[in-house]
C-alpha cells in the first residue's frame, strides 16, 4: 500500500506540535508496512498550494492521498486510523473530526447547506463538506476532483468548500467524516 502525504504550508513556520504529529504518524504507517512519501508546497494562495499537491501526489500513483493542515495536531495512530477507516469502508473521500473554535466548538462540518453541530458521536457518516485539514482521498478521487480544478476557490467560498462541491456535485463522490478521529486545530493559538 502507497499514500503521498500533502502538506502546504504557506510562507509559514510550522509548529512543532504538528511536526512531532507529522513524524510519530509516519513512522506509525511505516512501521505497519505501508509506503509513503510526505509533499509539501510553499505559497501565498492556500487553494493554489493544495491543488499544486494534489498535481505532485498523483504523479506518484499512490492508493491514497492524506492532505494536512499545518496548523493540526493528532495522536501517532489517527492516520493510520484514517487511512484504514476509508481502506475498510472502500471510501473515496473521509476527514477526521476538527473543531472551528470561535469561543464554542464548531465542527468543520456542514450538511445542507448548514454548519453540522449534532453529529454522531463516535461513528462514520455522510457529510456535504468537511474541513480538508485532516483528510485523506483515493487515487481515482484525487484524480477526478484534480481535473475539475481541485482546491480552487469557487468564487468566495473557501478551498475547502470548493473541493467538496466538485467532489459530490461534479464527479459524484460521496464525502465521509469519521468522529472517532478527534484532531486538534492550533487555528486561534499563537504559533
């Protein structure tokens, strides 16, 4: 088994919680036999770096794509939790579970149009978008969502919204949240 792990960082200094979570997380699906290769791409548009990455991961061919946000932070075993929840379940498209924290917790979730506050607990189930941050996609979805301008943003909405709106909307994907997959988001802290 082959994953690519896209990182697009920005003009940023990345933290070292996600580094240590980057490594431990690698090292873990390493140590379980699976191959993988870590991209990052440097630059001022976050939709334009991740749609660069995607370009650069399907050039390796890999069974699946994992695309973090270097503002995350997760436990050793939550990629290789990811990365088994879509293999298992056969998934094209699965986030973990990410909170916006604007003073309450906000998952990055929505669901008809509307931000997804009453998920299940623990469990996987559908969403319409999720937070890219912590997700990981197949090859053939990666490929077919890259064809229809990846990550670029539609209009205003963000990279985020916009790749999940060409993933179900366009080439038809079903999109996945799994909430026994809890990550941290350093989004409000000071880095």
């Amino acid at each position: 088994m082959k994953i690519v792990i896209g990182v697009p960082v920005g003009h940023f200094i990345i933290p070292w919680k996600f580094t240590r979570s980057l490594i431990d997380g690698v090292l873990n699906l390493v140590n379980n036999g699976i191959q993988v290769k870590v991209l990052m791409t440097e630059g001022s548009y976050i939709d334009d770096n991740k749609t660069k990455l995607l370009a650069k991961a399907l050039q390796h061919e890999p069974d699946y794509i994992i695309m973090l946000d270097w503002d995350h932070t997760f436990d050793p075993d939550d990629l290789q939790h990811l990365y088994e929840t879509a293999k298992d379940n056969n998934l094209d498209l699965c986030s973990g579970l990410y909170f916006i924290d604007t003073g309450y917790k906000r998952p990055c979730l929505i669901v008809n149009g509307l931000a997804y506050e009453n998920y299940p607990e623990d469990s996987l189930f559908e969403v319409d978008t999720f937070g890219a941050g912590f997700s990981i996609m197949s090859y053939q979805a990666a490929k077919a969502i890259y064809e229809v301008e990846g990550y670029n943003r539609i209009g205003n909405w963000g990279e985020d919204v916009s790749f999940c709106h060409r993933a179900k909307n366009v080439c038809n994907f079903k999109i996945w949240c799994d909430s026994r997959i809890k990550v941290g988001h350093l989004r409000f802290q000071s880095i």
